[in-house]
C-alpha cells in the first residue's frame, strides 16, 4: 500500500511539472486548483509539411464545453504577433464570428499577443463567463474579457469545421490517464 500511494505522488509530482506554470499557479492564473486540471489530449500543428507548434488541451473539469479550458501551444519556429494576430482573425472569420467583434478583437489580440521564437509557448486560457487569459512563458500577458471571444478563439482548434481536424481530434481524446 505505502508503494502505491508513493507512486501515486511520484506521478502526481511528474504530471504538476509537466503542466504550463500558468496552470501550476492553480488559483493565481488559472481560476482553478491544480487538481481540477487534467491534459485532454495533445498533438502537432502542421501547414504544407513544416510544424508550427505542439498544442495541449487542459480541461478543469469534465465538461470540454463548459468548463475552464487551457490551451498551451509550443511554437517550433519564429511568427511575429502581426501574422500569430491574423492568422486568429481569419480562421475565426472562417468560423463565422461576427465581423464586428472581430474588428474588436483583433486590436485586443493585438495588445496580449507577443511576437514568439522557436521553443516559447503560449497558454490561453478560457475562464467561462469572463473570457481568455493568455500567458507568454507561463507569465501573464493579457486578458480578453469577452466570453465571446473565448468561444470563436477555442473554436480554431475544436470547432468541428476546425482547418486542422486531425489535430482537433487529438485534443480532444479525453483525459489522459496515467498508465
């Protein structure tokens, strides 16, 4: 028994260190306890054969739909804030987000997103009812405080019309039990 539950805090400890310090702080940045955050489900972002980034879905909860989401993406080159802050723009376009709030959000994004290199990360993080906080390097840089934009800005990566399906379902396999 003393060997299981040694075990059990072992791979506790290795799946705390895993997670993006955003999602670590628990309370602080994340709007929820560390225990409450479980990975979902992880893949790479490709376009025409070169990767973007490595993307892993946190869920806080159960419910993919409505419980607090973070979406901790690993850039594997350099993409300045311009082309990171377009690129949303347009696939949220494409989703069929309101051109008005985009028009909105884009100045916001604008404002939270930093131009990344190979290696940084970006954590969104979907905090139901108030919005998306974002971190740079598990620092906070910025929150769009529109429950809105939360929904088209997830829905990049998990909408059904999502531009990468293949990665859409990788993120969404489940949570991930230890083995």
């Amino acid at each position: 028994m003393k060997t299981l539950v040694a075990a059990c805090l072992l791979l506790a400890a290795m799946l705390a260190q895993a997670m993006p310090g955003a999602l670590r702080g628990g309370g602080s940045g994340g709007g929820a306890p560390l225990e409450a955050w479980q990975e979902w489900g992880s893949g790479e972002m490709r376009w025409f054969g070169l990767a973007l980034y490595d993307a892993t879905l946190y869920v806080a909860g159960t419910d993919v739909e409505r419980a607090p989401l973070a979406l901790h993406l690993r850039y594997r080159r350099d993409i300045s804030r311009e082309r990171l802050v377009q690129a949303s723009i347009a696939e949220m376009r494409r989703l069929g987000a309101d051109p008005a709030q985009l028009k909105r959000w884009e100045g916001e994004l604008n404002r939270v997103f930093p131009d990344v290199a190979s290696g940084d990360s970006i954590t969104g993080m979907r905090l139901p009812g108030k919005g998306v906080r974002f971190f740079h390097q598990d620092a906070a840089c910025g929150d769009i405080a529109d429950p809105d934009f939360g929904h088209w800005f997830f829905a990049i990566w998990l909408d059904p019309k999502s531009h990468s399906p293949a990665l859409r379902s990788r993120l969404l396999q489940g949570p991930r039990t230890p083995p």
